[in-house]
C-alpha cells in the first residue's frame, strides 16, 4: 500500500484529504518535484530539493526546512513505500496553503500544505542502442508562460502541449518559441546531437532547468570524451539533427527516432546517445 505524507502526518495515498480550499487547488498555486529512486538510491536529490526551495522563494511560499530535513523527509518515505517496487519515483507539492476564501493575492498566516507520496517507476533502459526503447515526437510552438524555469504545478499549458503529441501517437512534443528557437518539450528537456557534438539550449526563463539536463552536461563535461554546447538551437537544425534526446527524472535519456513523422538522422538510436547514457548512468548516483 502506497503512504503518503500530508502536513506532518503519514496516511494511506487514497485516504489523504485537502481541503478545496488550498491555493494549490483552486490556483495551481505550487511548487513541485518528481525525484528517482533505484533501489533505494536517489539521483539529483540535494539538486532536487535546491530547485524547490529557490522555486518556493521564487513564488514567496514559507519554507521551514532545511536541506537536510527535506533529504530526511523524502528518504524516510521511499523506506516506508519500500514494499511497492524497488524503484520509486516521489512526488513532492508544496503549495501555498488553504484559504478561508478565494482570493487572488497571497494570504497572510497561511500554513503551506506538503504533499508527498511514492510510485513505481521502471528500470533504467540497458546502456545497449539495440535494445533501447525509442520515442517518436512531434513539435509546435510553445505556447506556456514566461515563468518556464518555475517548476510550478500549474501545468495545464504543459499538459494541453502533452496532449497535442499523445493524442497523435507521440511520448513527447518538442516545443519552440516566437524566433523558431527550441525551447523544451513538454514535460522534459531537449538535447540534439550534430558531427558527434551534443548541444541544449540554454538554461533562461523559456525551460525548466532539468536537474538530468544538469548531469547529462555535468558527467560529459567531466568525462571529457564527448563535446557538450549549451546554445539557441533552431528548430531547422533540429530537423537536420543526427540525434534528438529528451531527458527528465523519469526518462532519463530517452532517444528520439522520428519527428514531425519523419526519421531523425538514419532513423536509428545514435552512437553518441550510447556514449552519453553511459557517462550518465556511470556518474548518476554521484549527483
Ligand atoms: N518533468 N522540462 C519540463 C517541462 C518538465 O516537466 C521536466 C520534468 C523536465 C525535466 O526535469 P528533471 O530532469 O529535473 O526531471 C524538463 C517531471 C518529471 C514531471 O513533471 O513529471
């Protein structure tokens, strides 16, 4: 049985109650993280927790805990959901709190209300570009907000773009803005490979400032065998990618072979997507 955290407390998932109240309810007014556990072992998890702090100062949400007590939190509850599988991913929302009314501006002695609760998530995809799973994906012009590096729970721009590549087949959309600029995709980051060079775009307002987007070119940096670029990427040179990656906390690196029903670059997973994940699954537990 699934145990979620509520306000202090330890309660079966299906029993945890809020009120209607709760900003995160009525506005999406939150703060969210997803974070992977491999048997018992997290990826990202300080880079994790300092995301959601700066997200929760970014948006003015009271924050008592330290990292250490966040760490403490989030370790106790994979033990306690330990029975569900050997790897977990964990949802954490922090929202600003229950009103006693609905009213734009931020209230005043409100307790912020944490939620958190663990879910199975699989194996980490063999480090093999024969047997990988691939994604197909489709783009359109990113259509979300300014505040793209706030990891809010107000998602819905996110999920409509979501919906718009799965209800044509696709596990993601590609997003790009206004100059034809890739921004992200919908609920991951986007990484292209061009000559044996990796490149992202740029970590600005327009992209969630991935924490695996943050290994991915950490671990590469490190290792020093593949080049890495962090730059504007138009969406014509990712029509003419070799390789095309999304990467999140639960996709890890998840190779793309066709866009826009099309095969990017021979149609195949990339050599270089093979020398990457490998880097990453390498340095991961370290970060
Ligand atoms: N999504 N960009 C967006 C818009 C995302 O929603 C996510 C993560 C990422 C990747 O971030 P990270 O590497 O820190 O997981 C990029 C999570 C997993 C979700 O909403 O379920």
């Amino acid at each position: 049985m699934s145990i979620a955290y509520l306000n202090g407390s330890y309660t079966p998932l299906e029993e945890a109650r809020i009120s209607p109240l709760d900003r995160g309810f009525l506005f999406g007014d939150g703060i969210y993280e997803v974070i992977p556990y491999y048997n018992g072992r997290s990826v990202g998890l300080v880079p994790h927790i300092e995301r959601m702090i700066a997200g929760l100062a970014a948006i003015e949400i009271q924050n008592n805990k330290s990292v250490a007590e966040w760490k403490e939190l989030l370790d106790d509850l994979v033990a306690r959901n330990s029975d569900i599988n050997h790897n977990l991913g964990v949802y954490v929302h922090i929202s600003r709190g229950t009103d006693t009314k609905r009213f734009h501006a931020y209230p005043e002695n409100v307790e912020p209300t944490i939620f958190a609760f663990c879910f199975a998530i699989k194996d980490p995809a063999p480090v093999d570009r024969n047997a990988v799973k691939t994604t197909s994906v489709n783009t359109t012009e990113d259509l979300r907000w300014k505040r793209c590096h706030i990891k809010s729970t107000a998602l819905l721009g996110n999920v409509i773009h979501f919906q718009e590549g799965h209800i044509e087949g696709h596990g993601e959309i590609l997003l790009y803005n206004a100059d034809n600029v890739l921004t992200e995709a919908s609920s991951s980051n986007a990484f292209i490979v061009k000559d044996g060079k990796v490149i992202t775009p740029i970590q600005d307002n327009q992209i969630l400032p991935g924490i695996t987007r943050r290994i991915i070119i950490d671990s590469i940096k490190a290792d020093g065998t593949l080049e890495i670029e962090e730059r504007n990427i138009t969406m014509d040179e990712v029509h003419n990618a070799d390789e095309i990656w999304v990467t999140s906390s639960s996709k890890e690196i998840a190779p793309v072979t066709s866009i826009d029903g099309k095969p990017v670059g021979n149609g195949e997973v990339g050599a270089v997507w093979e020398k990457a994940f490998a880097i990453y699954t390498a340095a991961k537990f370290d970060h």
